[in-house]
C-alpha cells in the first residue's frame, strides 16, 4: 500500500468534518478500543491482521475482503487477537446528514445502509478481485484529499458517492444473483483451476477446452460476475502471486517465470500499472511498513 495515504492511528471516536471522513491504518502493535458507538455509519475494509470484530452481542472473525458496517447507535469494537501480522483496514465514516441527503437524490447509493439497518447483517465478503476493485477507489479518494489538484472538492463528492453505490451493487448483486447452482459451481471451478495453474497456458481457448464451455459463454460469464475480461483476471491473479512471492524473498525473475510471464518488459509494465511503482521499490516500501 502506498505509504503517502498511510495514518498514525488516532482513538478519537467522532467526527471533524460534517460529511465524511476516510482513513488507511497499518498497525503493528494495536491496542483493542474498548466496546463504543457512534452518531455516524462506520465502514471497515479489513485487509490483513488476526482480529476479530464485536458488534452488539456477537463476535465476528475478520478475513481479508470482509466488510463492516457499523450504523449509528450499534455497540461494536475491534479485537486483534494477535499481532504476528500488522493490523490493516481502512476505516470510513459518514455523516447521517449527508447519508439523508444523498438518499433523497441517490437512492442507490444507500442501500447497502438501509439493507444493513433492515436485516442486522453488519458483515460482508467479497471476492478477491471485488476487494481490490473496492481498496482501488479508496485509495483513489485518500490520494485526491491529500492532493491540491483543480476540482478537488468536486472530484472527491463523485468519488464517495461512487464508492457508496459501487459497495451498494456488488453487495445487492451478490444477494441476487440470477445464476443456478449449477452455473455458480462451474464459475467457481473456473476460479479454483486458474488459481491453481498460473503458470499454465490459460488462454481463452484452453480453458473453455478444458471445461466443455463456449470460450464466448466464459467471457461473458467473467465480465458479467467480476468486471473483468478473463485475461485480466488472470493478470491480476498473476501480479499477486508475483508480488507475494517477491516480499517473500524470491528473485522478481524466477517468481515472473514460476506465474506464467514470459516476457520479463510486459509484466514489468503490469506490475507498474497495477501498484504504481517497481516490483523493487514495492518490496523496498512494504518491508519498511512491517
């Protein structure tokens, strides 16, 4: 994670602004906040650490891509259980005035808050490729707060709003999906095979080959489910198993080949694009933040 958008954590429980506040914390020692509410809606990313979340009467353990909303009023806190792994989350809070004010001309942009003081489901996951989809747009906005750029008040009331509707619709899309069990068991296989053969010919072709599936039917289905063509899922899924192998000690080149690049400048351009720096200067900055 870039460490210009990175907060010292503050226990402050309340507001400053009238409408929203957005933080990223990467903490290595984490003292739990005991049990509290807010007048606000609370917002947790969870991204990496052992914890576990308390919210009224029940306890929910945290797994990357889960997550939390709190609304005004419920009794929550976060407890890290253990702090081998830093403690990762971004934390956004958002005023009940401007939630009032943007359902009357946005409805769409709220449900995700009113389906969640409805049902009392305060925990959400998503997919991996949904998760870094979501972190991308808050980084976008924690980068554009601490820009001085033409329009930038502007710039960042489109940026919530659309994150607000981007949660709202993968979460009511998740909720009502048109697909049989049957279509989900296929999608899934598809995930799990691509996950487990990265290193392999996962051409368009080959997989619907593999799978007895028209390669127009898969397609489809990936951009329809994900967002996302089939080859770039498969280039995320790559660049990930590259950047973990890397901040695991392994060489840039033997961790390009092991994952299924064979071109050395054209995963070197990906890895740019995707994290915004060299895989050395990644490695250089994540190591700095253990």
């Amino acid at each position: 994670m870039r460490k210009n958008i990175r907060t010292a954590f503050n226990p402050r429980q309340y507001m400053l602004s009238e409408d929203y506040e957005i933080f990223y914390y990467s903490d290595a020692e984490f003292r739990s906040v005991g049990m509290h509410s807010h007048d606000y809606y609370e917002f947790y990313l969870y991204e990496e650490g052992s914890v576990t979340m308390d919210i009224e009467d029940t306890s929910y353990p945290l797994r990357t891509g889960d997550l939390v909303l709190v609304p005004p009023g419920s009794e929550h806190r976060a407890r890290v259980l253990s702090s081998e792994k830093p403690y990762r989350r971004f934390v956004f809070w958002i005023s009940v005035p401007y939630c009032e004010m943007l359902t009357k001309d946005s409805p769409d942009c709220t449900w995700l808050i009113r389906h969640t003081e409805t049902e009392k489901t305060y925990i959400y996951h998503f997919s991996e490729t949904d998760f870094h989809s979501v972190q991308a747009k808050m980084v976008r906005i924690l980068e554009e707060i601490s820009s001085r750029r033409f329009g930038r008040d502007t710039y960042l009331r489109i940026a919530v709003n659309d994150l607000l509707l981007d949660l709202s619709r993968r979460v009511y899309e998740t909720l009502n999906t048109g697909y049989t069990d049957s279509e989900r068991d296929t999608f899934s296989a598809l995930l799990a095979y691509i996950d487990q053969h990265l290193s392999d010919d996962l051409r368009l072709e080959q997989l619907a080959a593999k799978f007895f599936l028209s390669k127009f039917y898969i397609a489809h289905t990936f951009k329809d489910r994900l967002g996302l063509s089939v080859h770039r899922y498969i280039q995320k899924k790559r660049l990930d198993a590259v950047r973990n192998a890397v901040m695991n000690g392994e060489s840039v080149s033997d961790a390009c080949r092991e994952y299924g690049f064979t071109d050395y400048s054209v995963f070197y351009r990906a890895f740019r694009k995707e994290y915004g720096m060299s895989p050395s200067e990644y490695r250089t900055i994540a190591s700095r933040s253990e």
